[in-house]
C-alpha cells in the first residue's frame, strides 16, 4: 500500500507564459483509490517582481479500518522567470525512512540540482516533471521534483475524450506517458494516463499501482470555465 504513494507525487504547476493561469491562481486535486479520497494536492501562484512562485502541497494518508496505515506529504516551491524555470526547493517525506530535500537552481549556464542522486549539472532549459505543464509532453528528458533526479520520457497522443469535472462534461486532449525507473525506484516507474483541457489545463491523470493493481485517479475539482 505504501508504494502507490510514490507515483501520484508528479507535482503541479504552471509558467507565467508557458501555460494558462487557473482562475483565482490556485487549482486543486483530489487523490483517489478505491473511490476513496486519500488526499489532495494544491497548487499557488503568486507574482513576486518578474517571477512566478509555484507552491504545491501534497497531503496524503492512506487508512485500513479507519486506523491510519501510511501517511505521505509533499511541499514544494518553484521559480520560473520569463518563461523559464529557474529554481526550486523542496521536501519529499515518504514516513518509511526516505525522506528527500530537493533543491535546483540555474547557475554558470546550467541547472544545477541535488536529490537522491546527489548533485546533478543539467541542461539549464530542463522542465519539471510537473504535468500540470502540457509542454513537458515535448520533452525527451525531465527534472523529477519528487526525487531530485531526472528521467527520459515518451509520450503517446489517444483521441480526445469527453470526461467528467467537477460535474460537468468536458472534451479533453489525453495522451500516454512513460518515464524510465531509476534504480533506487521501489517497483518501476508506473504509465500514466493524462487528459488537458483545450486550453492546456490538467484535468486529470491516473495510473495503475504495480504492487497491488488498484487504480490511482488524481482528478480537479475546481474547474470553473
């Protein structure tokens, strides 16, 4: 039970230009498995000067007989200027004894990060491994704001799909996503299925837990369009 934690941790967030703002400059998820809500993530966005501030929190616990059973949080912050990201600093906490504190920054020409594998020199354009922003399905190689670490990626275009937001119908662009395991990974890394609005906003994403074959669903519900 405690390795479906790790996959839904695919954090959120937007750049200034790259993608549209969320009204009210706040979005919201529910975690669910089983048809249970497990947790949440929320998302914010504040102008400070010429940057944007991304923060997200993830609030999970998972209970078995209303007794609490694994508990997992998230808090990250991230800088983007001009379209560019440019800066985070984060904390994973998994309560099983791995804990992470991410940091990354551009720095000499690079990005310059630190996470599970230590330091890292990257591409000073890498993205985040954060699918709120639809343009990382571009991108051959991504920046896990999980871990600290970077994974090669493929993506797959589906048909569009209407689906179901908050109570409403929605048609949505939806692709197929897989991302390579790193060997610290517990299990492999899962594929998941994520569906945009027409205007580039993530509605939804879920995957398969390789442990226990349940469905994890992370899904909006506070689409006001």
């Amino acid at each position: 039970m405690k390795t479906i934690i790790v996959f839904i941790i695919s954090l959120i967030c937007f750049s200034a230009f790259a993608f549209p703002i969320p009204k009210e400059n706040k979005v919201t998820f529910d975690v669910i498995r089983k048809n249970k809500i497990i947790g949440s993530v929320v998302s914010t966005f504040e102008k400070e000067d010429d940057n944007l501030l991304i923060t997200t929190l993830v609030d999970i616990e998972v209970k078995v007989l209303f007794v609490s059973a694994y508990k997992f949080m998230q808090s990250t912050k991230e800088t983007w200027k001009n379209d560019q990201f440019i800066k985070i600093d984060g904390h994973t906490d998994f309560e099983d004894d791995r804990e992470y504190f991410i940091k990354g920054e551009d720095k000499d020409g690079n990005f310059i990060a630190s996470g599970m594998d230590g330091e890292l020199i990257l591409d000073i354009n890498i993205l985040p491994l954060n699918y709120w922003n639809k343009d990382i399905l571009k991108e051959k190689e991504v920046f896990d704001t999980q871990k600290g670490i970077v994974r090669k990626i493929t993506v797959q275009r589906l048909d569009n799909e209407i689906i179901e937001i908050d109570n409403k119908e929605v048609e949505s662009e939806k692709f197929i996503l897989d991302a390579t395991t790193n060997p610290k990974d517990i299990g492999p890394f899962p594929q998941y299925t994520l569906w945009y609005s027409k205007n580039g906003e993530l509605l939804k994403f879920k995957f398969i837990n390789w442990k226990d074959k349940k469905e994890v669903t992370t899904k909006r519900n506070n689409w006001d369009q």
